[in-house]
C-alpha cells in the first residue's frame, strides 16, 4: 500500500476538522435544494394534471347534479384529489430518500474509518490480539442492525406490508452491490486470495438471481390482491363502509410506496460500506469472514417476513411458499460467503499467523514487512 502525498506518520493524511465540517455543511445543503427541488417539481406536475383533470370533474360533477346522486361533491373534488395525490406520492419518495441519507450521515457505527484505529495506525499488532473477527465486521454489524430493527417493527396496514415486499429486490441487490465491491477492491487494491474472491461471485449472482425472483414475487402479489390495493389507492364513494368490523386504517394509501424495512437497512449498509477503506488485511480478512454471518442475518429478517406473512398477513399462499424460496436464497449466498472466507483463511494462513503470532514478538516480526 503506497503512502500518499503528503501523509504524515504511520502514512495518514490529517484531516482538519473545520474541512469535516465544511464537507458535512454542504452535503446538507445539497440534500435540502435536491428535497425542496423535487417537492416543488412534483407540485407543479400535480397541479398541471389537476388542470387536466379539471374539465373532466366538472362534467362529471355536473352530470351527478342532474341525476341528483347524493354526492355531487366527490365528483368536482377529482382535480383536487388528483392533484394531491400526485403530489404526496413526490413528497414521500423525496422525504424517505432524504431521511435515508440524514440517517446515512448520522449512522456511525457500521462503518468507522478504519484509519482512525489505533492499533493499525500507531503501530504493530499485538500479539494474540483477536483481530481476524467477522463478529466485528462493518457487514455483518450493518445487516444484523438491519434484521434487529425489522423484528421490532410492527406493521398495523397491509399497504406497509406490501411495502416489505416491493423492497425485497432493492434490498437483495444493494446487498449483493456491496459483496460486488469488495469482490472488485480485493481484486484490484488488495493482496487477495484469488479463490476467496471467485467465492464472493458467486454470492453475488445468487443474490441478484433472488432480486429477479423477488420482482417476480410482487408482480405476483400485485396481481393477485389486486382488487384490496385499488380499495386503498383509488378507493369509491365512501370505500370505508365495506372496512371489516367498521374500523379504518391509519395508514395512508401511498404506504406501498415506501421503502420497506428491510430494504432501508439493506441500502443504508450499501451506502455505508462505499466508505469503508481498510489499511491492513486483517481488516479485509474479519469482513470476509463478517459476509456470511451478514447474510444470515438477511435470510432471518426475510424468514420472519414469511413467518409473519404465514400466521398473520391475509395473502395468497403463493407468496408465503415464493418468501421461503427467497430466504433459502440469501442462504445459499451465506454458504457462498462463508466457503470464500474458508479460502481466505486458508490462502493466507501464513500471513495471519505473522500478524497473530508475529516470530520473537512484533518488533521482529516487523524487520520483514515491506515497503509502502
């Protein structure tokens, strides 16, 4: 690894705070024009088809005067309701993509700058540290995160139900984006076991074969509840007096829309780990191992999800059968993973020990480390 321009000791360029506080100022501000930005172009695209729904809400309202319906109101209200649910489809999309990257942002316990440890930067590893520990592993922390905040999450709509399943594919593939991008960095950046990252491929494609599946699934699932989603987004003349027991829901009708649990946690990682730049293979080594304990972590929140859809959720059964399908997916990707950090492990059993086990202690072990 070759030092950089103008790095201080230990080969790490300083980074001022006030530049840490610029950066994080404009990324602000840049977030804020692009949510406000988008808000406003949604508003005007709501309020042209609101223009163009207008005609059509007057003959509409005025045919129902003159057979004297009840409810003539409903009728010169379409504009308006066009237009307002154009407009809250926008909002939410750019809130929920904005939300996510605050929580990008502020969310550091996933991905630490690993330069920043002392241990790696300062100077040699200690010996019998246990540094070769996929527990610790930025992937795996960020995926369990994610499972742990879907298992408390208590969906009280099926639109938000829905919206766990629309985000499977996303979720399956910001996962597999990021296996893709230590895949490449091992490949191109890091003395790596060849037969490791070939591995690691191989978990790729499986986790975007279960993205296809899972776009499959909710074009299914689409399909088959059909009618229930129409109640809910394009809802009759007072829909809710066919509501099972009287009861309403709070929910609003672009719940489906939303990013689903799992997936926010899934591309929350992704974006994450864009920022994970290790100094020392060991580091490299503890995320190999971290990918498969990841994994399983996504095959349990999808597993639940199923669990859920099983006890819980009123869906066909064709969707209960093609989850499991999915959650024995993501497993198999696990397997994947764990065989590629077996081979690391086994490729690099002699530079592990040095690091773990360093000869005549760390200073001697030291005299044959390589230039940078």
């Amino acid at each position: 690894m070759r030092r950089a321009a103008g790095a201080g000791a230990g080969g790490v360029s300083p980074v001022q705070p006030h530049q840490g506080r610029l950066y994080r100022l404009q990324r602000l501000a840049v977030r804020k024009i692009v949510h406000w930005a988008s808000c406003a172009g949604g508003g005007m695209l709501a309020g042209l088809a609101g223009l163009l729904a207008l005609p059509l809400g007057v003959l509409w309202g005025v045919l129902r005067l003159a057979t004297g319906h009840r409810d003539p109101l409903h009728a010169f209200a379409l504009p308006v309701r066009t237009a307002a649910r154009i407009w809250r489809r926008f909002y939410r999309r750019s809130k929920a993509r904005h939300d996510r990257e605050v929580q990008a942002d502020q969310l550091n316990l996933t991905v630490d700058d690993p330069r920043k440890d002392p241990d790696l930067v300062s100077g040699p590893l200690v010996s019998g540290t246990h540094v070769l520990d996929g527990n610790s592993s930025k992937f795996a922390l960020a995926l369990r995160a994610a499972r742990d905040t879907y298992i408390a999450y208590k969906p009280l709509s099926m639109m938000e139900v829905a919206a766990e399943y629309a985000g499977l594919p996303n979720a399956f593939r910001s996962t597999a984006e990021a296996i893709q991008q230590m895949a490449v960095n091992g490949d191109q950046k890091y003395p790596c076991s060849k037969r490791a990252l070939a591995k690691l491929g191989e978990a790729f494609r499986v986790l975007m074969t279960g993205a296809s599946r899972a776009e499959a699934m909710n074009t299914l699932f689409r399909d088959v509840h059909q009618f229930d989603i129409e109640r809910i987004t394009n809802p009759r003349t007072n829909e809710w007096m066919w509501n099972v027991a009287g009861t309403g829901s709070d929910a609003a009708a672009g719940a489906m829309m939303s990013p689903g649990q799992i997936e926010s946690g899934c591309v929350l990682m992704s974006v994450l780990y864009k920022t994970f730049d290790p100094v020392h293979m060991m580091q490299v080594g503890s995320e190999f191992q971290g990918m498969s304990y990841g994994l399983t972590a996504l095959a349990e929140a999808v597993d639940t999800l199923r669990q859920r859809t099983r006890d819980q959720y009123p869906v066909d059964d064709r969707i209960l059968d093609e989850l499991g399908t999915l959650a024995q997916t993501v497993r198999a990707a696990s397997d994947y993973a764990e065989m590629a950090a077996q081979l690391f492990v086994e490729d690099h059993a002699r530079e592990i020990s040095h690091n773990t086990n360093p000869r005549k202690g760390p200073a001697a072990e030291s005299m044959w480390n390589t230039p940078r």
